[in-house]
C-alpha cells in the first residue's frame, strides 16, 4: 500500500547577507549527498530520493525585472522527459487554459527549432510549470513549481538544453519569509510521483489552508447532472430571445438536461471583443436583455433545475470601465493603462489588499445570486497577473483575489467552474472549488483541435486532478468528427457534462447513455488518467495508442485506445488492454487505495462499440484505423460470475449496486432497469427478464423492460 500521509517538508536554512547574496550549501536530509548548493545556486536532483518540498527559510530578496532568484538544475540521466508548459517560446503569463504535455528525449528536443507536435499550437514555450523526466532504472522524477502568497517559482530551458528554477512575482516589491521553491518526487510509480509532489507543496507552511486535495471537497449536487452551455453553438450573439427559445426546447427535448449555463454574451459592458471588452455594471446587458435575466429564471422547471452564468475574472475580460455604474466599488479599484489595436484602454481592477479583494469578488458572486443563478463559471483566471505586473506584488494580489473569489463562491453560490486556469496560481488556492478546466477549448467538427483537446485533457489530469475534479469542457453530440468521442471522454472525466448544440440538434443515442432518465451522470471513481507509457509519449506526432484508465464500481475499470497521431496515419495503430494495465485502474482515487490486483479467477473484458467480450486471456488486442478510440471495460470474475453492468450506458459498471456473488446464482441492484450483460460459462436465466441473449464468450444480454426505479435482480445457471 502506497504511503497515505503528507511527506515531510525539507526547510533549507539560508543566510541572508544582502539583496541576492546568499551563502552556504544544504545537504539532503536522507543521505549526506548535497542536494542544494546554495551558494553556487545548484539544485542537484541526481541526488534527489523519496520526495520534498524545498522552502527558502529566512528569505530576503528585492526583484530585478519581477524576478527574485535563479537556480540552475542539474539533472540525472534521463530516457525522456514530458514538460507541461503553454506555447510561444518565452511566454509564462497568459497561459489561461493553454499548457501543454510537451513530450521529447530530452529538454533541448523541445526548444529546437521546428519541434511544434501541435497542430494547434504555437512553439512550446521554454517556461513551465512541472517537469517529468524518465529515468533509465524505470523510475520517474517529477519536479513541480511552487505558487505561495508571496512569490511563485517555474521553470526555464536554456538554449543549451539545460534547467533552470526561477522565483518571481512579476513586481518591485521586496519578498521576506519561508518561501517555497520547488516540489520534487521519485518513484517506480507514475501517479505517486505526482500525488506526492502536490502534497509536499500544499502542506508547506506557506501554502497550508489554502487549498485541498479534490477529495477533501464537497462536489456540487447540481454538477452530478447533465447540463447545456450556450458558448460554442452561440458564442456572444446570445439575446434574452434567444436563451428563453433554447431554454423552451431543451424543456420540451427528451433528454434529461437539469441546468443551463449563460455563458459570454450577457454582461452589461463596452465593446465585444476579448480586447476591447470592459465591465459597466454586474447586470445583463439593456439592449440584449431588456428584462434582465427575469425570462429565464421564470422558465425554470422541474426538470430545469438550476442555472449557472458565466463571468471573467475580471469582472469582464478587460475589467471594469473607468465610467463605470459600481461607484461602491471605487475605493477598491486602481486603474490601469492598457492598450488596444494601439490607442489608450484604461481599465479598472480591484486593489490587491483582502478588503478591496473581498468588496470586489462578494459583489461579482452577491450579483449572481441576487439574479438567481445558482452557480457560477469564471474565466480568464490566470490572465490577471498581466494587468498587475510591474506593480508591487503581482502574485501576492493575484493570489488574494483567487482566495476572496473562493470564498465569495463558497459563501454566496452552490458552485463554481473555474476556467482559463491551468496555472498553479489558481490551483493552489482551490480552497473549497472541485472543478476546474484543465483543456484548450472545445470546437466543433475540427479534427485537429479535438486530437489536441483530448490529449491535453487526459495529461493535464495528472497534476490538476490532485485538486480537482477535470473539466473537459462543452461538447456537440451532433459533432461529425467527434461526438461520440467526446461523450466518452467525458463520461471518464468524471467531472461536469453539459452539451452546447443548438437543442433541436441533440444526437439522443449519444446523449443517453451519459445518465439516467432523471439526468443523473454515471461517474468513475476518479479521473481518467493516462496509463504510465501513454503519459511519457508525444501522442499528437507518434502512430502509437494513447490509452487512458478510470476506476468503477465494483472492481471493474474503464479504458479508452485513441489514434491521435496527426496527420492521421494511413497505416492502422496497434494496441492492447491488458491484466497488467489493470493493475493501475485504482491508482487516482483519493484516498489512496492498494494497487488494485487482478482476481485469482480472471479478468472479463466487454468491448463497448463492438458490443463483444469474454475472459481476458492476459490481453485483447486492438486495432485503431484513423482518427478513432475503442472502448473497453474490464470486469472481475467471481466465483464463476462477472458483471460487465447495464450497457445502455458508458460506464456498465457503474450502473450496478449491491453485487452478491454466489456458485450457482447472482444477485444484483440495477439502478435503473435496461440491458444487463453478466458473464458465466453456463447457461443463465432470469425470472425478471424479457429475454436473455447469448452473446459468445460467456456473455449473456439479459434484457429488462425500461423503468425508473432501482430494481433487485436474481440470475441463476
């Protein structure tokens, strides 16, 4: 069993002479090898085991040009290395929803000239947040950047290849304290290194309180049920016409949808456009929405249960409007000079101190539920450290504002997507928040952009999901290219379902296997994550699979294979599931679980597409033609019986409570009554059925008459 308690934290104690001289080496707790010369500004991670956080005891520093301090890096031996930045060669602000699983041989491979392995995106960026290096013993080493109060460290490639570790706040102010600098573990195991690198980080003194692991978390009810976004189909042409038309036909569709989402388009500002867009007060826009939001909220319904809004985080993209109608508000706003298409933009933000935060984010959140929303969305989070800099502490304002903004959501909502976050400032100050984007956005019918999104989505997991619960986004059912793709992986995200087609273009057979008649989601146990070997490779450029595992109820796991290789190859991907891929099934659930072990009496695979299955014999092979998945689910058998669950949805497992095996009957809660597929080498019957159906391979299709209601169920041989 994997260790569950928090790692110990590494204090390195550091002399302050004067601003930037720093004297004296650190030797590594667990050996007598130095790990930290701080005089040299060495961190030598070849001496690194276990895991730590390193934290700067005493620290004092003034920044040059926002920066506090560097450290070089010298690195072990290395196979191949996946660094987790966004694109532009030397962008680290803006990131928003843009960071990439860069995978390569090595660090200098992904600064090179020419090395672009997105469709989609620029050239990675040299400035990154985590680093996963290879090693040859089979091991990982995870270096993972640091946002505390403060200051916040991140990574930098040389031009020779080589790493560097640098603090910042992006301002002028002078830093003093225990400043974290760097999280680091090594393992045999890929999602230990992770899980254990976070931990370290989130306990140290500085950062304690400030966030939680995603099981610590309450998950909002409303989030458990499917949902409908307006942005991809209507992106800001929304009226109050057109919502209350949309709002009227998903009422009337047969799908389950229990809330929609208002998203960009409503607010009451100057300008349309991300650049020019500028906040005049928190109500929805006179001329679009001439009652308010009063005709939606008098179409809610029992089946529309709630609605959500859409906000940025500042207010709107570029804040408030100097003229604008919160005048409450001023003495908690400072203005700012920002341009657009080259003429004069200013801009009102709120001040960096916990009261002006807290005015500014109690209003924002207060104004959602005095409209009636019952949650909110916030994007463009990590944006807003470029409105600060130059200012005296960027970080420590932006990190005050993430804080005031959780807690108004907390205090004032029943829930909160956070979005544009895929930075450590906004995840390290997830206080109370379960969900957050961790993807480039969705985009109908564009193969490229879904290859990206599904790839970035499943990696980005791996760290965000310590805190999280992963995002996927929107999607379209009627998406030729994509749609029931992107229902699965959403279905393995665990995480919020809402679908963006125009209502009368719902693909229903798509839609329903997602929840229940009443729109209840089927949910794995945690994330999807990728398998060990998925993780370390280039997903978008190599003809390899790239395979992802989710846990389910009652021992059984979900896979999905991608082809994402792009261009699509012409030749066909091979690939696998194995009882040996199983064995990780369990290894993103929180608390942490034993490594699950394969059953004495054998594993029963059920490929979802093809509706077929049988006894795994150590694997079932699989082949990927083009753009495509294959989806399989991987069951226990015991005592000579499997349950592969209720196939009318994605996640069969989880339709499935209360199993009690027996030798010569099964017996068995269905959530709601549909399609049972059990395995047993013998004939079965059912008294309860309709009809069962031999499918081969051992699998019987016992067939119900469709109800509502949980339903207790007996087959015997």
């Amino acid at each position: 069993m994997r260790n569950l308690f928090p790692q110990r934290v590494l204090i390195l104690f550091i002399t302050v002479n004067t601003i930037f001289s720093l004297s004296g080496c650190v030797s590594h707790s667990k050996d007598n090898n130095d790990l930290l010369c701080v005089e040299k500004n060495v961190l030598n991670t070849a001496n690194a085991e276990g895991s730590d956080a390193l934290v700067l005891k005493n620290f004092e520093a003034r920044p040059a040009n926002g920066l506090l301090k560097e450290i070089s890096v010298d690195l072990p031996a290395y196979e191949s290395v996946v660094y987790f930045s966004t694109d532009h060669r030397d962008k680290i602000l803006d990131a928003a929803n843009r960071i990439f699983p860069w995978a390569a041989k090595d660090l200098q491979t992904i600064i090179s000239k020419g090395f672009k392995p997105d469709p989609k995106a620029a050239e990675p960026s040299r400035n990154g947040l985590y680093v996963l290096f290879k090693l040859p013993n089979n091991e990982f080493l995870l270096l993972q950047g640091i946002a505390s109060p403060d200051a916040m460290s991140h990574f930098t490639i040389n031009d020779n290849g080589s790493l560097k570790i640098k603090l910042v706040t992006f301002g002028t102010e002078t830093v003093s304290g225990d400043i974290p600098l760097v999280a680091y573990a090594k393992s045999d195991n890929l999602y230990d290194v992770f899980e254990n690198a976070w931990k370290n980080a989130i306990n140290t003194e500085a950062l304690a309180g400030r966030t939680a692991m995603r099981h610590e978390k309450e998950y909002p009810e409303m989030f458990t049920y499917l949902g409908w976004c307006s942005w991809e189909q209507y992106r800001r042409k929304i009226t109050s016409d057109l919502m209350v038309d949309a709002m009227q036909k998903i009422e009337e569709s047969p799908l389950p949808v229990r809330w929609v989402l208002v998203d960009d388009g409503h607010q009451h500002q100057t300008g349309f456009k991300m650049g020019d867009s500028r906040m005049l007060s928190f109500d929805a826009h006179p001329e679009t929405f001439p009652n308010g939001f009063k005709p939606l909220m008098d179409l809610r319904s029992e089946k529309i249960k709630w609605m959500g809004i859409w906000h940025a985080m500042n207010g709107q993209w570029q804040g408030l409007h100097p003229d604008h109608e919160l005048r409450e508000l001023d003495p908690h706003l400072i203005k700012i000079d920002k341009k657009f298409r080259g003429e004069p933009l200013p801009v009102m933000m709120p001040k960096g101190d916990s009261i002006s935060s807290w005015m500014f984010y109690k209003g924002l959140i207060g104004s959602t539920k005095k409209h009636g929303f019952d949650f909110v969305k916030i994007d463009n989070q990590n944006r807003q450290m470029r409105f600060y800099k130059g200012k005296e502490n960027p970080v420590k304002t932006v990190s005050q504002h993430a804080q005031s903004l959780e807690r108004a959501a907390h205090e004032l909502s029943g829930g909160l997507i956070n979005c544009f976050c895929s930075d450590l400032l906004s995840l390290m100050n997830t206080k109370y928040s379960a969900v957050s984007r961790v993807s480039v956005d969705y985009l109908l019918n564009n193969m490229e952009k879904a290859k990206s999104h599904l790839f970035q989505s499943y990696q980005n997991t791996l760290w965000m999901g310590q805190a999280v619960w992963p995002d996927h986004d929107m999607f379209h059912s009627s998406d030729k290219f994509a749609g029931r793709m992107m229902a699965v992986s959403k279905a393995m995200s665990g995480a919020p379902i809402y679908l963006s087609d125009a209502p009368d273009h719902f693909l229903e057979e798509l839609v329903t296997p997602l929840c229940y008649s009443d729109g209840k989601l089927l949910r794995p146990l945690a994330p999807a994550v990728p398998l060990p070997e998925s993780a370390m490779i280039s997903a978008l450029t190599t003809p390899e699979a790239y395979r992802v595992v989710a846990p389910l109820p009652n021992g059984a796991a979900a896979f999905v294979a991608y082809n994402l290789a792009h261009p699509t190859p012409q030749q066909i991907v091979k690939t696998q599931i194995s009882t040996q891929d199983y064995q990780h099934a369990g290894s993103f659930i929180q608390p942490a679980v034993p490594k699950w072990k394969v059953p004495e009496e054998g594993l029963v695979y059920y490929d979802w597409y093809d509706g077929k299955g049988g006894l795994l014999n150590d694997q079932y092979k699989i082949e990927l033609d083009g753009f495509s998945d294959c989806f399989v689910q991987l069951s226990p058998v015991k005592k000579g019986w499997s349950v592969v669950g209720c196939i009318d949805k994605y996640l069969a497992a989880a339709a499935i409570d209360a199993i009690e095996y027996n030798q010569s009957e099964l017996k068995l809660t269905m959530i709601e009554p549909g399609t049972l597929v059990v395995y047993n080498k013998k004939p079965v019957k059912c008294a309860m059925a309709s009809k069962v159906e031999e499918l081969g391979g051992g699998l019987w299709k016992i067939y119900f008459p469709k109800g509502k209601e949980k339903v207790d169920v007996t087959v015997t041989l």
